[in-house]
C-alpha cells in the first residue's frame, strides 16, 4: 500500500534524516586551517590591543587624563573579552551544536 503525498512530507518534517558528517566535501582540511589561522591571527591581534589599552590607561593614570584611562578601560575589558571569545569559540560551536543535534 502506497503513502499518500501529503503524508510523505509530514513524515519528512519530523525527520530529514541529516547530520553532520565529516569528509563529505573536498577541501575540508584547507578549510579547517584557513579558520584555525584567522583564530590565531585574531588571538595575536588581541594581544597586541590589550597590550596598548593597558599602555593607555597607565598613561592616563600616570597624566591625570581621565579620559584615556577610561578609554583604556574599556579597551583592555574589551581586548579581554574577545580573547575569551576567540579561546572559547571552537567549545561554544560544540556545546550548542550537540544541543541542538538533542533537540526532536
């Protein structure tokens, strides 16, 4: 007995039937380097701003320029959060990625 149309789709709503699947498409390890060089270029960049926004806000400490060491604030809070971004972003992917593959 033939599932009628409509019912085929219903079924197909409920359960595509994909997942993720590693070496499925050429190019993936060139791609994985690509991405795991723009982190450490990002992580190197971080460095190289928290390391100015501290040197900004000792000088405007040092000066009694409030507004550079405010601005030297922000910048190493800033600086500090994109490193734990860039550290942590190859984790975040993972966790909500099996979280999302629990989802049914």
């Amino acid at each position: 007995m033939s599932v009628p149309l409509a019912d085929r789709f219903i079924q197909l709503a409920y359960d595509p039937g994909i997942s993720p699947k590693a070496g499925g498409l050429p190019g993936l390890s060139v791609l994985k380097t690509v991405v795991n060089s723009v982190n450490m270029f990002g992580i190197i960049a971080v460095v190289g701003a928290l390391a100015v926004s501290l040197g900004v806000w000792a000088w405007g400490h040092h000066t009694g320029g409030h507004q550079s060491e405010a601005n030297g604030k922000k910048g190493a809070v800033v600086a500090a959060g994109a490193a734990l971004g860039l550290g942590a972003a190859n984790g975040i992917v993972a966790f909500f990625s099996a979280l999302g593959s629990q989802v049914h």
